[in-house]
C-alpha cells in the first residue's frame, strides 16, 4: 500500500545527483534537512567516493549508483546488455560484476542501469535528436527481432535481480528511448517486472518529453500510467524544444514559469500522473541548479512539492 504524503514531507524523497565527481559547493547549495540521499555517477577520483561515504554517514544519507560508479574503468558508459554479439554482452556482465563488488563497500540503496542498450528504435521515427555517444548505442527494429529483446531481456533480469538480492541493493531500469515494442506492445515487459519484482524503474522526464515530441504516435501519459506503480524513482528536469525541432535548454531546474506554448515539457502533468498512482516514488533533481539563483532553487523544491501534494488532494 502506498504511503500518503500527508503522514511526511515529500522532502523525504527528494534526491540530489552527482556526477563526475563529489561537489560539495553544490552539495551545500542543493542540501536540504530532510533529504533521502544522492545518485553518484562517473566519479574521477576515488577520494570523491570516500568523501561521499562521509557525507552519506554525516546526514544519514542513502546512496544511489548510476551505474558506473567509477570513470574510465571499461569500454562502454551504458553497459551493452542487449547486445547481439555475446562477446559484447559477456564483457557487460563482466563489468557490472566487477563493479558490483567494488559498490559493496559503499552498500548503495540502488544501482541504476539505462534499459535497453542498445536502445532500441522504430526505423520510421527520425531520432536525431536523441543524444547518442554514437552509433553503437542504439539499432533499429528492422535491425533485429522483438524476440531477440525479450530473451535477451529475461535473461538480464533475472540475473540482475539475483545480484540485487546479494549484494542488498534495488535494481533500477532507466527507460532510454523506447520503441513501440515496448510501450504499445507493453504486456511482456509488465511480465518481466511482475516476474523479476524486485526489479524497478527510472522515468527520465526529458527523455519522455523529447519521444512524446518526436514520436507522434508515443501516448506520454497513457505509459507514466501504465509504468508508474513499478517506479521506484524519476530523474526530474525540464528541457525547451523548439517547434523547428531544435533543443534550446536541457537539464533546466523546473519551475512553473516553464510553459508549454513556449515549447517546455508539461512537468506538472507528469507528476500528477505519477504521484497519483504511486506515492513512494524517489525525485531525483537531475538538474544544473548552477543556473538559477538560491531563491529559484528553493521556488523549484516547492514547485515539485506543491505540483505533487495537488496529485493527491
């Protein structure tokens, strides 16, 4: 049963990210009392992750990975999981094992992996929007077969579930760009995380705003609802298209003066959908706060909170 948000502060599951390293100027600047913890990413240095320990211990702080926790340690940033050639996908089972042993020391509350890689994509969509390393993060549907995915997509979950259950951490999908073999043919996926429940999932709100943009036939809403009671946590910033298909903003802190007509995501649709499905899901702020004052910051925080409280009224 969902826990309402009126016996605590949604602050509570509020999230900051860091990536590249410990920041601890935006530690300070992002930090509130009553915050769940922070998502690490891609540090340089392994002093950063003590440094992280620490300040985890300090505020009884949870840890969350963004897998991986480390930079420069393999071959790839999203591990291949999905891959056709199995030289591929057994060096990606190799990598996370690896750092798997390695996150035991810091003992993460989750470890968060982009699903699928390769992202898979409608052939008749134009995805040159999308920001992609190159072209080895992604094929087409007519590039392989529904099949293929869901085999090699078993297999995954069930494996990752089993090192979530040993090593004590969630396992988290983030939804990269999704194909309609995913979100119109849905069912077999829903079966995946019913089967592997110990499974959940990251909702991106950039990604979902550039697919629902476009993607004509993508139903933005209609898949927050049918995803939302698996969702253990959404990466949360606003981004600004163009009506020439061109992104101005990304990673921008949401705030209310975001409108549609001026080409921003509908953030507070999405969070509506969301909370009012399913209460307990983390709020990770994967914005650049550097580019608004401390008094935005705090209207951001209250922005969220408020948008949500609505959800359950």
């Amino acid at each position: 049963m969902n826990t309402s948000l009126t016996e605590h502060s949604i602050e509570n599951q509020y999230m900051i990210g860091m990536y590249g390293s410990l920041d601890e100027f935006k530690f300070k600047r992002d930090y509130r009392d009553s915050f769940y913890g922070i998502e690490a990413c891609l540090f340089e240095n392994e002093s950063d992750m003590d440094k992280l320990k620490q300040l985890a211990d300090q505020y009884a702080l949870k840890i969350g990975v963004h897998f991986p926790l480390r930079a420069g340690k393999y071959s790839f940033r999203d591990a291949p999981i999905l891959a056709e050639h199995k030289e591929l996908r057994d060096e990606a089972y190799r990598a996370i094992q690896q750092e798997l042993d390695y996150l035991s020391a810091y003992q993460p509350v989750h470890v968060l992996f982009h699903y699928p890689k390769p992202v898979i994509l409608d052939s008749h969509i134009d995805w040159s929007s999308w920001k992609f390393g190159d072209s080895s993060e992604y094929e087409y549907t007519n590039q392989t077969s529904i099949t293929r995915i869901q085999r090699l997509s078993k297999e995954w979950f069930e494996w990752i579930q089993l090192q979530g259950e040993r090593y004590h951490f969630v396992p988290v999908m983030e939804l990269d760009a999704w194909s309609s073999w995913f979100w119109k043919d849905y069912r077999w996926f829903l079966n995946l995380l019913d089967t592997y429940s110990n499974i959940r999932i990251c909702l991106d709100m950039q990604r979902l705003y550039l697919q629902q943009r476009i993607d004509p036939d993508f139903d933005v809403l209609n898949t927050i609802r049918k995803l939302a009671p698996y969702t253990y946590s959404i990466h949360l910033s606003n981004m600004q298209y163009s009506a020439n298909r061109e992104i101005l903003n990304r990673h921008q802190p949401v705030l209310p003066e975001q409108t549609i007509a001026a080409g921003w995501a509908p953030i507070d649709d999405y969070l509506k959908t969301i909370f009012s499905l399913n209460s307990n899901v983390k709020i990770m702020f994967e914005h650049r706060s550097e580019l608004i004052s401390e008094t935005d910051l705090e209207r951001c925080y209250a922005y969220v909170r408020e948008t949500i409280q609505a959800a359950q009224a």
